[in-house]
C-alpha cells in the first residue's frame, strides 16, 4: 500500500482479508468502535463523526487511510487483500 500510495500520490491501504470479520466499511465513527494502531497493544476509540474504514468488529483504518490498525498489517504470507483507496475529485 505504502509503495502505492507514494507511485500515484494519494492514500491507498492494503488490508488482508483474513482479518476482516463481515462487512468493509467506509463510515462515520460513532465513537465506541475499536482501534489498536500498528505496532501498538493499546486500543483506542475514534472521535464520532471521524471517517472509518471498519468491518463489524475492529477499526482498520482511521483518518480515512492515514492510521492503519494492527490488524491491517500484510506480511510475505499474505495472499488475499482488499486495496482502499481515498481519492477524491480535484477541488476547484
């Protein structure tokens, strides 16, 4: 995701699907859903009305791609991913 993001200059987040539990989601935080941040061991909860990527249990992504959870790390075994990607129209 990372190589990604900087080739084409816009947030895009890898995430493997064996750590989706149901549904993908691109939403508004309520505020009690639950976010461990890569390479840390402490949850958080998101700010309500902060933008989610989240399945129907964990937070995978904060900040729209720009903090990826734990559970979103993808390692040389990882075979199976779904590719988010936050582009929006040019503003004028």
């Amino acid at each position: 995701g990372n190589t990604m993001s900087l080739e084409k200059l816009m947030p895009i987040g890898v995430h493997p699907i064996e750590n989706v539990a149901g549904q993908l989601t691109l939403k508004r935080a309520m505020g009690i859903e639950l976010f461990k941040p890569f390479g840390s061991d402490k949850l958080e909860n998101p700010k309500p009305g902060e933008v989610i990527f989240a399945d129907d249990v964990n937070v995978h992504a904060r900040a729209w791609v720009w903090r990826q959870a734990q559970c979103s790390v993808t390692l040389p075994a990882t075979s199976n991913i779904v590719v988010h990607v936050d582009a929006l129209p040019p503003v004028e």
